[in-house]
C-alpha cells in the first residue's frame, strides 16, 4: 500500500480489471475447446471490452503515478516481477 488514496483506489481498479480479464479469457478457452462457437461469438465482444478497461485503467495508474509522483517508479520497474518477457530481476 501507498501513503496516497488515489494510487491505491487505481491499483485495486486494475487488480479487479485482471482479476475480470483472466476469468473471461478462461471461459472463453472452455468455449473454444467445446467449439461453442455463438458462446465464443458472445464472449470474444465481452473480452474486447475487458481488454479495453484493462487498457483505461492501467494507463489512468501510470498517469496517476507520473504526475503525483506517489510511488518510487525505481522501486516498480525493479519489483522482480517482469512478466511480460519472463525473466525475473531478482
């Protein structure tokens, strides 16, 4: 937790915007393999949207932390915690 409100209500923002993203993107991989294909129709519209939620939030969390400077961004780019390329910094 940070010491500012703001950061701390966009981050759970985001956590909940993943959280949301991982369940649809599941549900849709259950559909596929079913080869329900109106179900995969219906949800891959639901998954988009997510998708962009995921994108607003996430770019309001990193506004939020350039122009308030709550969070030490030094601390947050060496977290241990990349992802994206797998590879870990500690």
């Amino acid at each position: 937790m940070s010491n500012c409100p703001e950061y701390d209500r966009l981050h759970a923002q985001v956590e909940s915007v993943l959280g949301n993203l991982a369940q649809v993107s599941t549900l849709l991989l259950e559909l596929i393999r079913s080869k329900d294909l109106a179900g995969v129709h219906r949800l891959d519209k639901e998954l988009e949207l997510t998708v962009g939620e995921k994108e607003r939030s996430l770019g309001a969390l990193r506004q939020h932390v350039k122009e308030h400077k709550c969070v030490d961004l030094l601390q947050i780019q060496c977290s241990g915690k990349r992802v994206a390329s797998g590879v870990k910094t500690r």
